[in-house]
C-alpha cells in the first residue's frame, strides 16, 4: 500500500463502489417502497370490496334498496356492522352520502362528529359515491398514527347507498422498508468491505510488473543493460514491458559496439604508431649521422640519403591511405558516379601492374567476355579498388606464376597462385593495420584491403574471397542487379 498507485486505484475503485451503492440503495429504496405501498393498496382494495360486497348483499336481501343505509335494521346486517372491526382486522367505517358515520371502528379514540373528519374526507366520499375506488392518506392525523385508507362504495339495487372506508396502519409498512435497506445496507458495507480487499489485491498485482518496469529502468540508466523486465502478459502493460526489454537488448549491444570501437581506436593509435615510429626514427637516425659528420662517404651518405627517401615515401604512402580511409568511411564524402566502362578500367590497372610483374617473370591473364562493359561508378576510385588487390596479387604470387584477371556476368575476379591466406587470417584481412606475418608483406601499410573494402560498399558491390593455402587467392566483385551495368 507504500505504492501511490495501488492506493489511488484502491481509493477510485472503492469511491466508485460507494457512488454505485448510494445510487443502487435510493432507487432500490424508492422503488420498494412503492412497491410494498402498491401490494398493500391492492390487498386493501380487494378486502375493502369483498366487505362492500358482503353488506351490498345484506342490504339487497332486507329490501334495503329503497331505504338506503338507515333503512336497513335487520339482525344479520347490524351483527355484521357490528363485528366488521374483528372480520378486518384493522378499522372500518362505514358513512351516508352526508358523511354520517354508521360504524367508526375502533382506532383513535372512537365517537366521531362530522366537525372530528379531515378535510379530503368529504373528497374521498364524493369519490366514492361517484362509484369510484379511491385511495387516501389524510386521516393518518385523526387516527394519531400513519394510516392509508381505500375507499369502496356500497351498492344495493344498482345504486351507491354507502361508503366503506378501510384504514390500515402503513407502520408495517415502514417498517418492512426499513428492514430491507437495513438488509441493504448490510449487504453494501459487507460488499464494500471486500471490495476494499479485492481492489487492493488486484492494485498490487497491477502495480507489481510496473514496479519491475521501474526497476528494470533504473538498472538501465545506471549502466546495466542486461537487466529484464521478466514481465510476460498479454496486454499493454505486457506491450510496455517487452518494448524495455527489445531496449535493454539494443543498448546492450550498442555497449558492445561502443567497446568495440574503443578497443579499434586504441587498436589505431596502437597501430598507426607502430607505423609511423620506424620511419621516423630512422630519418631522425639517418639525419643526425649527416650532420654530426659521422658519415662522410660519399657513397654512404648517398645510401642514406635513399633510405631517408624511402621511409618518407613509405610515410606519404600511409598518410594518403589513412586520408583515403576516411573520406571513404564519412557517408558525407561524395564520390563521382558516372557511366563508366569497366574493361577500360581493368585495362588500365593491368598495364600499370605490368611493371611489378616484370621483375618476378609473372604473367598478367585478361579475360573479357565483351570490349564495353559499363557500370555506373567512380573511375578513380574503382581503379583503385582493383589496384590493390592486382597489386598484391603480384606481390604474394612466385615467381614465374601467372595472375589471372577475369570480367564475365557482372563479376570481376582476380586469382592468383601465391601463398593463400590461412583461414584465421581471412575474417580479419579488411580490417585496419591486419597484416599477416609473412616476408612479402613486411613492407605494406595494412590499409589497402581496408580501402578495397569502403570503395566496394560505397559502389553497392559485394566482395567474396576464397583462398587455400600455398594454391592462391581469388577475390571477386559482385555488382548488384540493379547497378545500371549493361553490356553492348
């Protein structure tokens, strides 16, 4: 109950219970009582009329008809008038057309005058001589007690002779409707009661998986994203919890990415580092020998000059490639698309290979299925692209061995027959500064296949490399379907 909304919901719940009790008791109160009124003016009206009908009867057999009420003296009559009190159990009158009381019962204090009769008596007498039932509530004040009273006319020889009042006390009455909205209420309180206990149970088990929720949040914003709501229903609140948990799985692996890309920038600084420290330290060894005179040889000071050209030419080489990478990475980078001709292209990387082949007697195969293939791309950057896998082609292929080049059904493939690639190595050779440990590769930068890599995906293109070991590599380039490459 520490909970605000297991108390709000509690709370709501209950006041509308009440509400609807309240409402609930009124009209059940209001339409009981009219009800009970309504049975009891029916069960008076039907005695009222049988009492009537009994000294209509008496009337019409003592040749009453023409003498009216005080015509009619005979035994039979008078012992019924007499007894008409005990027969109803409850007060009877019976009075003239001049509002003569013949019999006045035995409620009140008895021996009325005309003066003693409320003022809606003579009303309901005229009603009643109009040969009408009527009902009436006035006569509770000389009776000194509520009382509800039929009127019923009296007939002998088709005509109206009398009027035969019946009062009966509406206490019972009172009292059965009392009785039952104490029932009622009883029943109200003792339902409200459990509805406190219910409205509760069933606050806390709404609050319960929003508790969770809650939790769940503020393990995420604290930093651990493998907290779950473990909340499994088929509503929103089910919706709500999932959506969190679909959150803490995408910010778990947003965590992974982030220490992924930490551990490749300190990889990069790592790297580029170790790159850039032995080129530099020996240009710095090489000029402190020139010109603390250690070398004086002209030859030798011409052999370090070469070297110091080398290392800077090595130190171009990495700054143009790590600039290269990332214009390439940066999405805002724009790079040509024009309708190109890929033979052009392959043609061209072909000849400025030759003379890396020629040193190590190696043979460059071009294989066209058609002189004009055009695809829509950067010439530059696709040259470059095929460059560097020809290049280093050649350069892990032995010599006298051949290096086939191959463009057919939108593909270009490059294979050579060098030293392969061992299968640890392949899932990482397009990764920045991954070099394999081998002498050929000593040289290189470990940023070509990476270049390679970011110009394929800029031009939509998938690349696929299959290698063994001491057999060759082979790298091929898929253009997409929809790359707009057509052949003539």
């Amino acid at each position: 109950m520490k909970n605000k909304i297991t108390r709000k919901l509690t709370l709501y719940f209950s006041s509308v219970l009440l509400l609807f009790s309240v409402i609930i008791g009124s009209v059940f109160f209001i339409l009981f009582q009219n009800h009970t009124m309504t049975l009891q003016k029916s069960e008076l009206q039907k005695r009222a009329e049988t009492m009537a009908g009994t000294i209509s009867k008496y009337l019409s057999g003592s040749g009453g008809a023409g003498g009216g009420m005080m015509g009619g003296g005979q035994m039979g009559y008078g012992a019924y008038l007499h007894f008409l009190d005990d027969i109803a159990m409850t007060d009877v009158w019976v009075v003239d057309e001049n509002l003569n009381l013949l019999t006045s019962g035995t409620m009140g204090e008895g021996n009325y005058q005309y003066s003693d009769l409320p003022p809606d008596a003579e009303a309901v007498v005229k009603e009643v001589f109009q040969n009408r039932i009527t009902f009436s509530e006035g006569f509770s004040g000389l009776l000194n007690k509520p009382t509800l009273t039929v009127g019923t006319p009296i007939r002998s020889g088709g005509r109206v002779v009398g009027a035969l009042l019946l009062h009966s006390p509406v206490e019972g009455i009172n009292e059965a409707v009392s009785q039952g909205f104490l029932i009622l209420a009883a029943s109200i309180l003792t339902a409200l009661l459990l509805s406190l206990l219910l409205s509760g149970i069933l606050a806390v088990s709404f609050t319960k998986p929003l508790r969770k929720m809650k939790d769940t949040a503020l393990s995420l914003a604290n930093g651990d994203y493998s907290a779950k709501t473990e909340v499994r229903q088929k509503d929103e609140i089910g919706e709500l919890a999932g959506v969190i948990d679909v959150l803490s799985e995408r910010l778990e692996a947003a965590r992974r990415e982030s220490q992924k890309l930490y551990r490749l920038r300190q990889d990069f600084t790592a790297n580029i580092s170790h790159e850039l420290r032995t080129p530099v330290t020996v240009i710095r060894g090489s000029l402190e020998a020139l010109c603390d005179g250690v070398v004086t040889d002209p030859e030798q000071i011409g052999s370090y000059h070469r070297q110091m050209l080398s290392e800077s030419m090595f130190l171009q080489r990495l700054v143009n490639d790590l600039l290269d990478l990332s214009r390439l990475q940066n999405t805002d980078f724009q790079i040509e698309m024009q309708s190109v001709n890929l033979c052009d292209v392959l043609n061209d990387v072909v000849r400025s290979v030759q003379h890396l082949a020629e040193p190590k007697n190696i043979e460059i195969i071009l294989q066209e299925s058609s002189p004009i293939c055009t695809v829509t791309g950067d010439y530059g950057r696709l040259r470059q692209m095929l460059l560097i896998i020809l290049d280093n082609a050649v350069k892990f292929s032995p010599n006298g061995s051949a290096v086939t080049v191959k463009s057919e059904d939108q593909s270009v493939s490059i294979r050579d027959c060098g030293i392969g690639i061992a299968p640890e190595d392949l899932p990482y050779i397009f990764d920045r500064f991954y070099k394999t440990r081998s002498e050929e590769n000593k040289s290189g930068s470990g940023l070509g296949l990476a270049i390679a890599k970011q110009i394929a995906d800029r031009h939509g293109i998938q690349v696929f490399v299959e290698s063994e070991q001491r057999k060759g590599t082979e790298f091929r380039f898929q253009f997409p379907q929809n790359y707009g490459r057509s052949r003539r």
